[in-house]
C-alpha cells in the first residue's frame, strides 16, 4: 500500500505509525507543517506562513499539498489531529480519507465556537472512516457525527518497553513520572501527595523524579523548596523517547494524576516495564489500568489520596510484585502496539476495497 500521512512530524505517535507502515512493506509519505525531529521521521515540512490566521494559515498550503497529493497518488491518506490535519485533508477532497482524533483536537477545539465546531464536523463528514485510541475519546467525538467510530488504541511497543530489574535501584525509593510540565498534568498534587509521604516516612529513602520540561518548572520548584522536600525532588529534564523505558525500570511506583487526558500512553509503557501506576480518575487513564490489579485510580486534585495509594504499593512488597505482573501482562494482552497496528492495518484495507467497490 502507498499511505500518505497528514500528521505532526515532531510527534513520536506519528513516527510510530510510518515505521510501522514501512516495516509492514508499505509506501509511507508524512506531510507535516510541524519540523521533524532530528533522527526521526521524513517529511515533507510546510512551515507556518506569517499571517494573523493562526492554525487556518495551514489552508494556504493546500493547492501545494492537493498537487503533491495528486502525484503520489496513495491508497490512503490518512489525517491526524483533526482540528487542523483533518480539516486540511477533508479539503483536499481525496478517498478513502481517514481521520483520527487526538485529544484536545475533540474535546476542546470544538467549543471554542460555533466556527470550530463547524470546522470538526465538516472533517468528520468528509472523513471515510474515523478513529480514536480510547473508548471514552469516541464517545465525545459521536456528539459530532453519526458514523461508527472505530477505537484502535496506540499502544506500547512491548519489546522496547520491558521489565529491566536490574536498574531499579537497591537503596532508594523512587516515585515517578513523565510528562510535560503543564498545568493539565497535575504535578503540583503529586509534589503535594509526595510532601505527606515525606512527612510520614521520613526515614524512608524517598525520592520523587519528574521527567519532561514545561513552563511550569520554575514554579514547580519553587513549591517542592516551600515544602521542604526539594533536596528529595530531581527534575531530570527532557527525556529523549528511546530513553524513557530506563527511567520507567529506575520507578518504585509510576504516578499520573492528570487533570485531563484522552488516554495515556506513558501509563501503559510504564506498565508495560512492570512497574505499578497510581492515574487520577480522568479521561481515557481508567481504561488503561485495572483499578486494584495494575496499580489505583483516585480522584483529581487530591493529594490526600494520591499519597495513601503511593503509600499502600511502596510499603506492601507482594502487592508491588503481584501489580507488577499484572500490570506487564495487561499491556501484552490489550496494548501490544504490533497487534494495534494490525487494526489500522486492516482498516486502511477495508477503505480501500470501499472505495473500489463504489467505483
């Protein structure tokens, strides 16, 4: 097959889904107007034109893109991100087109205005078959259209993201996350829920690592220092993705308390390395773990909380062990990326025989 992607470049989910395509021994052309980054994915790159329309300037490629389009000629052309990517190849007026939704592209793009709404439902209709990675993201994208939504989870690539127990540390406790430090990740509870644990059991070799930067680190440290806790809080930095199984291996326990999430992603490569999660209850995060069995949901915004499930996995070594299991085998069961893919895969056969039915 010859797929053309209309997706961010600078994205490791898109990366994913073009290695993906050519180690299957398909075609894959990405079309991004986000720079890839270095050693990742080819593209071709449409930078931002200068003008007062933000995401719409992305419009003023169109009659290059359809051309490009137009010569390549592929199976599929398939947009991601749907607020800009998808409005873009909905435009194009090319099938079979395909569109997945992202996150904040169906959630909250579409209530910025009438006009955004506008834009998201004309996509939808365009689109000949429309995927989510969580069950809960298809749910709100139905509000816009009638057709089926198809979830095809993004799931972890198991054979990178494995149990490593030689780099978990012997003499530390480590409570962990990664992710970029913004206010919709809830950082600030899990210093707070990290500050009671302290409180609690300060003799315990407790320490929290936050990996990922955001604008919001200098104010993140400036709270661990007011609590008293930040000689027990590194900041580790961006986090390169070939890296991130490592520092998953180095966690006693991994801690996601978003306040908003469409999935989540570094849930499952957490889990998928074996180690035990603690997920607020938002979003698509309580599809990705058994509440009890892989790690605990608890509310947002709830330190309280988040500290006695912390708690219960750091100080019970059979509950971390058997959570550790559990939690490896849920991910190879349900979100094993090489069978993901094989759902994509399967899709983009059935567009295309669709399409060559109808003509």
């Amino acid at each position: 097959m010859k797929i053309c992607l209309l997706a961010p470049a600078n994205s490791i989910h898109t990366s994913k889904i073009a290695y993906s395509l050519k180690e299957s021994g398909n075609e894959v052309l990405v079309i991004s107007f986000h720079k890839p980054l270095p050693k990742d994915v080819d593209a071709l790159y449409f930078p931002p034109i200068i003008s007062p329309l933000g995401k719409l300037n992305y419009l003023l490629h169109i009659p290059k893109i359809k051309k490009i389009i137009e010569q390549y000629h592929p199976d599929v052309l398939h947009a991601h991100y749907i607020s800009s990517y998808g409005l873009v190849g909905g435009l194009l007026n090319y099938h079979p087109f395909i569109v997945s939704v992202w996150g904040s592209d169906i959630f909250d793009f579409p209530k910025k205005s009438f006009l955004h709404k506008y834009f998201v439902r004309y996509a939808l209709k365009k689109a000949d078959f429309i995927l989510s990675t969580s069950n809960i993201m298809a749910e709100e994208t139905k509000k816009y259209t009638d057709k089926e939504v198809f979830v095809t989870p993004f799931g972890v690539e198991c054979d990178k993201f494995k149990p490593m127990p030689e780099l978990m540390p012997k003499d530390k406790i480590i409570v962990g996350t990664i992710k970029a430090l913004k206010p919709k990740y809830g950082i600030e509870y899990l210093i707070k829920a990290f500050k009671i644990l302290v409180d609690k059991y300060s003799y315990l070799p407790l320490e929290l690592h936050i990996g990922g930067e955001g604008y919001l680190k200098e104010e993140l440290e400036k709270l661990a220092k007011s609590l008293n806790i930040g000689d027990r809080v590194k900041f580790l930095g961006f986090i390169p993705h070939d890296e991130v199984p490592k520092y998953c291996n180095m966690f006693t326990v991994s801690v996601s308390v978003s306040e908003s999430e469409s999935f989540g992603v570094a849930v499952l490569e957490a889990e998928s390395c074996g180690i035990p999660v603690v997920v607020s209850n938002i979003g698509g995060l309580p599809e990705v773990v058994k509440d009890g069995e892989t790690g605990f949901i608890v509310p947002p915004k709830n330190p309280e909380a988040t500290a006695n499930a912390i708690e219960k996995i750091v100080l019970d070594e059979d509950l971390r062990k058997k959570l550790s299991v559990n939690a490896r085998n849920f991910v190879l069961d349900k979100y094993n990326w090489k069978e993901n893919f094989k759902l994509i895969a399967e899709i983009y056969k059935e567009a295309i025989k669709e399409i060559n039915n109808n003509v």
